[in-house]
C-alpha cells in the first residue's frame, strides 16, 4: 500500500469509527425508548439489559453502516480540502478517482461483509431479542405496596399496608384478602403491625404479623347476601410465605418466534416466498370453480312449473300464487348479493396472500439494498466533502441528516409501494437507491473537475447565462 492510500485511510477510519457509534447509540435510544415503559420497574438486572441492548444494537448496525459512512466520507474529504491537502495531492498530477479509491475499496468491502452480516447475524439476532423483549413482558413488575392502597400483584391475595415504617420492612394496620381458596370461602386478615422480608434468594416474601384476627366466610352458598357468617381466629403472631415465582423472567423457547420473516435468512424467506406465491396462484386458478355453484339460471317457464304443483292446492284454499316474475327477481337478487359476498371475501384472501408474499420478498431485497446503500452514501459524501472543503461536525452533519432523511423517505415509500402491489417489490426496493446513485455520479463529475457547485460565484455565473440567453 502507497503512503497515499495509508493516508486517506488513515484519516478516513477515525471519523468513521466515531461516526458508526454515535449513529449506533442514537438509532438505538430511539429504538428502545418505544418499549421504555415495558422495561422498567421489572428489576431484571443489568445483564438482561444488556443482552437486550447487544441484541438490538446488531439489528440497527445496518441501519447505521450508510450514515456512517456518509458522514465520515464528508468529514475526511472536506477535512483535506479545508486544509489544502486535497489540492496539493491534484497539483502532483493524481486524479481524485485515484485519490478516492482506498476508501472505494474499504467501502466495497464494507458493503459486502454487510450483506453477509445482514444475511446470517442479524436474524439470529432479532430471534434472540424479540423473545427475550416477549419474555421481559409477560414478566410482572416487582412489588409496589403503597400507602392506603390495596396491592393485587400477589396470585390469589390483595393486600393494603396503611403505614410503612423507615426501609427494615415494617408496616403498620395490615389488612389482607385471601382468595386462594375461592370466592365462598374467603379469608379476611387484620393485623396491627408486621414485618416483610424475603428468603431462599428472594424466591419468597415472607409477611409476619402481629397482634390481629382472622375471619374465615362460612357460607357455603353465594346468594346469601347480606346473611354472612364468619369465624374469627385472634393471633399474637402469624406468618404468610407468598412465592415470589410469578416475578421471575421465565424464557420461552425461541423456536415459537422463527416464523417471523424479521428472523429467516434469504434461503428461508425464499421458501416462504415461492410458497405463498403459489397458494396466491392456486387460489386464482379454483375462482372459477368455486364461484360457479353460485350461479343457477332460471326462466319464468321454469318458475312456473315450480309452482305448477302448488297451483292446485291454492285453489282448493283460495289462496293466490306468488307472481313468477317478481319470484324469479327476488331469486336472481339474492343469487347476485351471495356471489358479490363470496367474490369480496376471495378477493381480500388472495390479496391478504399477494400482501404477505410481498412483505417477505421485502426482507429479501431489504438484504441487498441496504448494503448497496453504503456504496451509494460513499459516491454522495466522498466527492461532496471534495466540493465544500468544510470539515468537522458542523456542515457534514447538516448535508448528511439531508440525504439520510431523503433516502429514508425514498425507502419507505419504495417499500409501501412494493407492499401493496403498486409497483413490483425489486422496483419498490431499489428506487432509493436508482435515485440518489446519479446524485452522487453528478456529485463526483463536479469533484473531479474542480467544480465551485456550493460557491455563490457559481450559481451567480448560472443566471447571468440564464438571462443572456433569454436576451
């Protein structure tokens, strides 16, 4: 490798570096603050968190990998172009595609080790913490016991702690409801005072009580009413063990979550893909046939030999025979609302079908373009950097919040697009990327011939042959 070429990579993987963690860490707040209120007050400890933060910081990797790339393009170009080292590089007689091209082929390789970690990480990653976030969910929240109010968190009881005394698990004026042993036979506890602590590494909460009564419900019946018997038990000291087991994360096993296209690599999701595809065409191909028993063709010949039998006996009972017409047009009426229903139904099937289809072929093309991405936001940033000659985090970080949010708006409606069937799923994928790949071709073009395309002086010299050329 040329001292050249260890140059610009030199000064190119230190703001790359920087730029992937910052993009990284942001992508990720934002990610998780979405499941913040279901992560909290669950005392799981710092390590599920952090396996949860590992998990999806893998996911959101590709996600970051372009903006990175793009805003440290910017910084390192516009860096040596803010200190003239890009021009004293030209004056020797080196071309700037020469001068770009370490970084092209870091890029490159980028892009491809991407496409493999997108391909074969990342959703063993979204498996991993997609069932560890279900889990984390279905996990209760720890104990709250508050003040005057009742706490229902325990299986089966309903406590209410008027006073809690400093943090040694006093509280005072304890009153508990016992439903363990069901609604006929309820168990009502008052106590003047207790103690809570936990035992066999806080599988169980253990609540002595002192100086109180309990009052058992003698009824066998429930529409007793007001007529309830109880017997009271006095106490000078009682202890109630509740298990702790129902606050546990309890892990699911992962296969149950696989199913989702978001954890199949490109193999799989084929699969998935030419499946559907074929149902959606089995479906379209048996309409005929399942719609035909619908249909039954009557004439008023017909009708009235319906009725021919009927004829008789309504003369013997005076009674009048239905008109064949308005008969045969009640008939053709309900046959027309049947096949209108059947047909919607079959329609919002095969579409219901077509719709999952395209959402898995989504993820397949998903794959590819945001690795192709990456090469895109070099071809952007790098000769963008060369034009503006402003290095830091000031101008950078503006012109690539720019193209991140018009990519990303061009990828959304790209995908929407392909969803729906608007326009053909590989067309929906790569239309952000067909759009901003000439950008940064033009972008270049102007780099390499020294063009003052951000100078006010170029865009004044612009309009003044605007208007000669009017004249």
């Amino acid at each position: 490798m040329k001292k050249l070429d260890k140059l610009i990579i030199r000064s190119f993987i230190g703001p790359f570096i920087l730029t992937f963690a910052v993009v990284e860490f942001i992508l990720l707040t934002q990610y998780m603050l979405k499941y913040l209120d279901e992560l909290v007050g669950k005392d799981l400890g710092a390590g599920v968190f952090g396996e949860l933060l590992f998990y999806f910081s893998l996911n959101m990797a590709p996600v970051a990998l372009p903006l990175a790339v793009l805003l440290s393009s910017l910084m390192t170009f516009g860096t040596l172009g803010e200190h003239h080292e890009l021009t004293a590089i030209k004056t020797s007689g080196i071309a700037l595609p020469r001068i770009l091209r370490p970084v092209f082929i870091f890029a490159t390789v980028l892009s491809i080790s991407a496409f493999f970690f997108n391909n074969n990480v990342v959703p063993r990653a979204n498996l991993k913490a997609y069932s560890l976030l279900w889990d984390i969910r279905q996990t209760k929240p720890t104990m709250n016991f508050k003040e005057g109010a009742f706490y229902n968190g325990l299986p089966g009881y309903s406590i209410k702690i008027n006073e809690k005394l400093g943090d040694g698990g006093i509280v005072r004026d304890v009153m508990i409801y016992d439903h363990t042993q069901g609604g006929n036979n309820t168990r009502v506890i008052l106590a003047d005072s207790g103690r809570m602590y936990t035992e066999h590494n806080d599988s169980y909460l253990v609540l002595e009580l002192f100086k109180g009564n309990i009052y058992v419900n003698q009824n066998s019946s429930a529409f007793q009413g007001s007529n309830e018997q109880f017997v009271r038990q006095k106490f000078d000291e009682s202890k109630i063990m509740f298990s702790l087991s129902s606050f546990d994360l309890n892990r699911t096993r992962e296969e149950y979550f696989a199913d989702n296209k978001m954890m199949k690599n490109i193999a799989e999701l084929d699969v998935v893909t030419d499946s559907l595809h074929r149902q959606a065409n089995k479906e379209y191909k048996t309409f005929k046939a399942n719609v035909d028993p619908f249909y039954m063709y009557l004439s008023v010949d017909t009708t009235k030999a319906k009725y021919s039998g009927r004829a008789r006996i309504n003369e013997e009972l005076d009674k009048e025979l239905p008109d064949p017409n308005a008969t045969m047009l009640v008939m053709a009426k309900n046959k027309a609302r049947n096949i209108k229903n059947f047909t919607s139904g079959y329609i919002e099937r095969m579409n219901s079908t077509i719709r999952e289809a395209n959402n898995f072929e989504i993820e397949i093309w998903k794959k590819y373009t945001q690795s192709a991405s990456i090469l895109i936001m070099f071809l952007i940033g790098a000769p963008l950097g060369a034009i503006i000659k402003k290095g830091g985090l000031g101008v950078p970080v503006i012109i690539s919040i720019i193209f991140f949010i018009v990519m990303y708006v061009l990828s959304i409606l790209g995908e929407k697009w392909a969803r729906e069937g608007l326009v053909p799923v590989p067309v929906g994928m790569w239309a952000s990327n067909a759009i901003l790949l000439p950008i940064g071709l033009f972008f270049l073009y102007q780099a390499r011939n020294d063009s003052s395309l951000l100078e006010f002086d170029f865009w004044r010299k612009i309009m003044a042959r605007l208007r000669r050329s009017k004249i």
